[in-house]
C-alpha cells in the first residue's frame, strides 16, 4: 500500500505538470460556437468583402487669400495650375469632392454646368481653379459638395487667456507670426505644386495638430474653454467625412479638395474606414514647372 501511495505521488508529481505545460503551449482551437460567431459576426472576419473606395487629398491654402505678387489670375500662375491640374488627372478620380456646402448642391451643381458650357470663368477660389477645372478635364458630369460649416470659436479662448494664460497666448501669436513669414517666403519662391507639396507634408500637419492640442490647456482645471474651438472642428470634420462616406461608391477613385487645415482629419478617418484607402496626394504634386 505504501509503494503504491509512493508511485502514485510520483506520477502526480511528474506527469501532471507536464500535461498542463503541454495543454498551455498547444494552440488554442476554437469552439464550434466560436467558429459560428466568427462566420456570422463580420466584425471578426479580416477585412471588408466590397470593392475599396480610394482616396486622395489635396489640402490647400485659400487661393483668395494669396498675395498680390502671387496673384492667381496671373499668367504664370495659370500655367503653374494647368499643369498641377494635369498631374492631379493622372489619378484619373471618378468624383471630384469640394469645400462647397451641402445645401448648396443645386446652385453648384448650376454653375459647374454653366462653366462646362463656355459660360463662366474661373473665379480666384481653389473650389474651381482646380476642381471645376479638373472636373471638366475629365469631362464629368458634376462635382460634389461636401462641407459643412461650424465656428471655431476661438475668440473667447484668446479673451481668457489674455486674463488667464498668457503663456498661451504668447504661444498661439508667435505659432501665427511664424506661418505668416514662411507662406510670404513660399509665394515669393515657390510654384503653386511645390507650395502644396509642404502644405500636404507630415511636418506641416503635425504642426497644425499640435496648436490644437496646445489649445486644449486654457482653462484646464477650470472652465475647460480651450476644449469648445478644438471639439467644433472634429465635429465639422466628422459631418464633412460624413457627406463623403454618402457619395463614395465602390470602386470610385475620389479626389478632395480642400483647405489644408482639414487634411489632418481626412487622412486619419479615411485610414481608420474598412472601406477606404488613402492615396498619397504627393507624389501627384510633382512640379511640372520649376521654381521661380
């Protein structure tokens, strides 16, 4: 009885934690139920079943708002934008998206057919020195207007922190002086291709981003005001990502247009959708005309 009490004692000694050791290596095989969940819940399969919508964005400054000595009507400055606008086509976009608001899908709707008829000149707007020119390029039947508008806000952050934060104020000054003196050295310099080049480069972004986030410390701890500007262009972001997610079709090559400050928000939603697939806008910016 006492040598069988000590064989078994072994045995349970030896073997057990060898089987448990075995048991916790062996790969983990699936439950029928969880092969079912996995066969009905689409949210455990890899990847998305439809034909990808791809997505290209071109952020810009507001051609409105260039220098006179970087006058858009100007003729060096249309043939620098008829050649953009030829490299842009190479993408060969089903649907041209731009900064017009929704609700205004009629009048635009009106004049881009008048300018496909003859009728209209090209305003000093990107919407139309690049989008309605394309568009017509590549003889489509319409554009789309996705935008959404919503304040910022940001007056009321600078007020308190006039009172309250000066360091930010400081800050959020010195950030504006400095674009300010880099986009005069870039209308002097630049073409309008290399000019776009930057405003869709990583670095120019993330220092958009980064006011923003350095927003969100006025009033931290108290009145939270810093938060209200950055919550209300996520919001107008999501609505305009929204009305885009509403025209886009299987298998449709998408171009969008828009001021560059909204590029961040679109590269980021458009990479984070089962369904979409962001095309790098720079390598379409090549310069067809060098540098002044």
């Amino acid at each position: 009885m006492n040598l069988h009490n000590s064989f078994f004692s072994k045995f349970i000694r030896n073997t057990i934690p060898f089987l448990l050791l075995v048991f916790y290596l062996a790969p983990a095989t699936p439950a029928l139920g969880q092969q079912q969940d996995q066969q009905s819940l689409p949210f455990l399969k890899s990847g998305s079943q439809q034909e990808s919508v791809e997505v290209m964005v071109l952020g810009t400054f507001h051609f409105s708002g260039a220098p006179d000595f970087n006058a858009i009507n100007a003729a060096e400055q249309q043939d620098e934008i008829k050649a953009m606008v030829d490299n842009l086509s190479k993408f060969e976009p089903t649907k041209i998206a731009l900064e017009f608001e929704r609700k205004d899908t009629a009048k635009v709707d009106s004049l881009y057919d008048v300018y496909r008829q003859g009728n209209h000149k090209l305003t000093v707007n990107e919407r139309q020195q690049v989008g309605f020119r394309l568009a017509g390029q590549l003889d489509h039947e319409k554009v789309y207007s996705i935008d959404y508008k919503k304040p910022w806000g940001m007056r009321p952050v600078m007020e308190w922190a006039s009172d309250n934060q000066t360091g930010f104020k400081e800050y959020f000054y010195d950030w504006k002086r400095e674009n300010s003196q880099m986009d005069s050295t870039l209308h002097r310099h630049k073409t309008i291709s290399e000019i776009l080049m930057l405003y869709n480069s990583d670095p120019f972004l993330d220092r958009i981003q980064k006011a923003r986030m350095r927003t969100l410390e006025v009033g931290a701890g108290e009145n939270y005001i810093g938060i209200e500007p950055v919550a209300s262009i996520y919001k107008r972001n999501m609505r305009i990502f929204a009305n885009l997610i509403d025209i886009a079709e299987p298998g449709d090559r998408i171009l969008i247009v828009y001021g560059t400050g909204h590029t961040h928000f679109f590269n980021q939603f458009i990479e984070q959708h089962t369904d979409m697939k962001l095309v790098d806008v720079q390598k379409y910016l090549a310069p067809a005309i060098s540098s002044r």
